[in-house]
C-alpha cells in the first residue's frame, strides 16, 4: 500500500540537507557513514563476532555503557548475583553491536526485506483498534531496536508519529531522520512541547512514544521500578484522556543469530489510565520489569535511567 497523504506539519521537526554537511568537521561523520553502507551487507556472523570482540574491552573499562549499566542493575536487582548481571550485560552489549553494525540496513534495504526479516505476534492488538475507529499510542521502552515496528507500520502505509531527542551531531541527526521518515510519518522534537504530537493523533496518526528515560525530577513522580525507585513521566495517562486512545504496550527484540526483528504487540491496558499520575507510572514500569525478566539483554541498561534520585547524589559516578 502506497503513502500519499501530506505528512507535513510546520510544527513537526524536519531537518534539512545543509551545506555546511560539506564542511571538514563532518568529514570523520561522512566517512562514517560511507564504511557503514557497505559494511552492513556483510553476513551477521561477522558482526556478531566484531561485537562479542568489542564488548569484551568494552567491559574492561571503569567508566562509560558497562559501568552505567551495571550501576543500573546493581540497584533494580540487588539480590542477583553479579555474575548473572554480567552475562545479562555482556549479551546487552553484543545485541546492541550487532544491531548497530546492521542499522544502516534498515534504509538501505526494501520495505519487502523489512516485512520479511520482522515477525510480529499480536498485531490483530493493533488492528482491532484501528478497524474500531480509536486512536493508539504505543508504549515503548528504550530497546536495541525500537524504531523498527514503527517504521514496517509506516512501509504499509500506516500514518505514524513520535517524538524525538535531537543530537548534537547536525549530520547524523538529519541522516537519522532521513531513516525514521523514510516511509512518511511525523517526528516531533521534545522541546517544542507535546500538543503537536496529541494534535496529530487525533488526526488520525498512530503515536508511538518512548516515556521510559529519566527527565529529572521536575517532569516526573518518583515510583517503584524492580526493587528501586525510579524518576519516571507520568505522562501516558495524560496523553490517553487527551487523545482517547488505547494504550498498547510493545516490546521490540532483535536476534543477533538471525538478525530478525521480533515484535510483541500486548493487549491494549483495558484499566489505564488509572486514577491517578503515579499509578500510571507505575503501570508503566511494571510492563517493563515484566518484559526484562525475560529478555533483560534487549534493554537499555546502559542508559542513566536513574540519574535522578531521592536524597541521593549522583550514583553513576
């Protein structure tokens, strides 16, 4: 199915091509980009192989992804024995490397390669909703590969939406949005604040949106997550009554055997939003807790997820 509607939305975030991508300080990005291409077609034994060889120096060092993760998993689960917290680590490591050297795929490669190489389970979720006439916002933790089920909706002509963390990286930036609009859809960037996003789902847009970072404890209510306390955006239940949507939770996993995407789409959280911020919050993070006990390796860990804290400083240090 072929998109053509208008995805254009002056508030929407859309970078451009610029000169100044020409200039030598983006020459080391380019040359990035130009090994990447043809090194991605390369089978994924030898970049599963590259990756397991990088992870091994990687967790080595003191500070930096392996640190950050095991302070991470330190604190959600502080009755697991650190060997098994450095296995979890270690294979979190060698999916993210893996599905890094192979990203580049994901534009250079067809919407048929895309279908064929993403098996989803629970799509009727998702289509039931849509066929019914309601909106949907999909729940989305920070996994190795979450833009893919957002972009295969996309290539069958399904009008998308998120929001997005611009980089400082000017290039790699508009490179990135190159890849994520490749099928149409809207990206909206976070600073120019969230009613761009609900205006577009209530056009018709399905909003895919990854609340799960630590935005300081100004954005967000402090509630459980695993066995600690996490800053967390109390922002689903929100955007629920405001766009009255389903909320439908999604866990995206890549196999760095095959190098196949695997998408579960869950049933649609009938009880949210909740009566209150903190017990959508929570709703939230429970979802994920349930997810990590059984793919911890496919999450995050190596983000600061827990940067904000109560009565705590700085615990990544």
């Amino acid at each position: 199915m072929k998109n053509t509607r208008n995805d254009f939305d002056p508030k929407a975030y859309n970078p451009r091509f610029q000169k100044s991508f020409l200039a030598p300080k983006y020459w080391s990005t380019w040359l990035g980009i130009l090994f990447a291409i043809p090194f991605s077609f390369m089978p994924i034994s030898l970049h599963q192989w590259l990756a397991t060889r990088a992870t091994k120096k990687i967790m080595s060092k003191t500070r930096g992804q392996a640190h950050r993760a095991r302070v991470n998993l330190t604190h959600c689960y502080p009755d697991m024995p650190e060997s098994k917290r450095e296995i979890i680590i270690e294979k979190m490591l060698v999916t993210a490397g893996t599905y890094l050297m192979r990203f580049p795929l994901l534009t250079l490669r067809s919407r048929k390669w895309l279908a064929k190489n993403t098996v989803v389970h629970g799509l009727d979720n998702f289509t039931n909703a849509k066929d019914a006439g309601e909106n949907v916002i999909f729940l989305v933790p920070h996994t190795w590969s979450v833009d893919v089920f957002a972009m295969l909706l996309a290539s069958q002509g399904h009008p998308m939406c998120t929001m997005v963390k611009s980089q400082k990286n000017e290039l790699s930036e508009w490179a990135m949005s190159v890849q994520r609009k490749q099928y149409g859809g809207r990206l909206y960037e976070r600073a120019g604040g969230i009613k761009p996003f609900i205006k577009a789902i209530n056009g018709g847009y399905t909003g895919y949106f990854l609340p799960d970072q630590d935005h300081g404890p100004k954005k967000s209510v402090f509630v459980d997550f695993c066995a600690t306390t996490k800053a967390t955006l109390p922002v689903m239940g929100f955007l629920a009554k405001a766009t009255k949507s389903k909320i439908i939770p999604l866990w995206t996993e890549f196999d760095t055997q095959t190098g196949r995407f695997i998408i579960d789409a869950y049933p649609a959280l009938d009880e949210f939003p909740t009566d209150s911020p903190e017990g959508d919050a929570i709703a939230m993070n429970q979802f994920i807790e349930h997810c990590c006990a059984d793919k911890p390796e496919q999450y995050m860990w190596n983000l600061k997820l827990l940067a904000s804290r109560i009565n705590e400083k700085n615990i990544y240090k």
